[in-house]
C-alpha cells in the first residue's frame, strides 16, 4: 500500500504534466495560428488596428482640419434650394410667429424689426446664418436648421423684411 506522502507526490506530479502539456500545446497552437493568419485581404497590423473615426470636442484645435477633410471626401447631394417662404414656415416661423420666442421679432411687427434694418442688412445676415446672443434675446445660427444653405437663409430674411 501507498504511503500519504506517495498519495501527495503522484497527485501532484500529474497535475504538473497537465498544467505542462496545456501551456505547450497552447504554444505551440499559438505560433501556428499567428503566423497563418489573415483576415482576407492581406492587411498589414498597422492597417488592422487602425482606427475607423474620428472624435473632437469643439473649441479644439484640430476639429477645423477634421471637417475640412472629411467634407473634401463627402459626396455632394444635389437637392433643391427652398424659397424664402419655404424656409420660413420650416425654420423660422417656430421662433417669429407671435408672440415671439427668445426675443425674436414676431413676422410683420414694423416696430420689431425696425432696430434690426437700421444695423444694416450685412448684419441682419450675419446674425442669422452665425447665430446671436445681445441683451434682447437668442438667435440660434440658421434658426437650429443648420442644415440650410446661406443663401436658403438669406432669401427667408428677404421674406420676412417684405412682409414690413
């Protein structure tokens, strides 16, 4: 009969040549798999691990030379530019129906509008397409449509100034 200690030292001695044999078998697996391995199309590790976007955060430096270069990429849609009375009932009526959210001068109030004109038109444009904080209120850049082309806002404020 086998004594405690000769128990121990086989139990032992086997869970010795599994953990062996596993960690062999697993390098041997390993060297085997990394060196066949190819994802289809021949990339290189750099190209692989290579990462598929972007991200910034705004006020950083970088952000202008991200947007340059992926709008120099994008694919131009073609599409219809709206009439001034177009982009007036989707973007800027919310804002100058009456009573006038944020400050905004309601559609047709001479009395509204008339400090608006005197700062001249180049202004008024600017305001609309760059957005506005003054002591009246808020305007949002292209009225929270900045889907909209410039000269799509430009004729909504022709609009709304023949409408005074």
């Amino acid at each position: 009969m086998k004594s405690l200690e000769q128990k121990f030292f086989d139990a032992f001695m086997l869970l010795v040549g599994i953990w062996l044999g596993s960690m062999i078998s697993i390098a041997v697996f390993a060297n085997f798999t990394s060196q066949d391995y190819v994802d289809g199309d021949n990339h290189s590790n750099a190209e692989r691990i290579m990462p598929i976007g972007q991200f910034a955060l705004i006020g950083d430096v970088e952000v202008g030379n991200i947007l340059a270069s992926q709008q120099q990429s994008s694919i131009e849609i073609d599409r219809q530019l709206l009439s001034g009375p177009e982009v007036y009932d989707l973007a800027c009526s919310l804002c100058h129906q009456s009573p006038g959210v944020a400050g905004a001068p309601v559609f047709g109030d001479i009395s509204a509008w008339t400090p608006r004109i005197q700062q001249g038109l180049d202004t008024l444009e600017n305001h609309a397409i760059n957005g506005y904080i003054g002591e009246a209120g808020y305007m949002p850049p292209k009225g929270g449509r900045l889907d909209l082309s410039n000269d799509e806002v430009i004729e909504a404020i022709g609009f709304m100034l023949e409408a005074v």
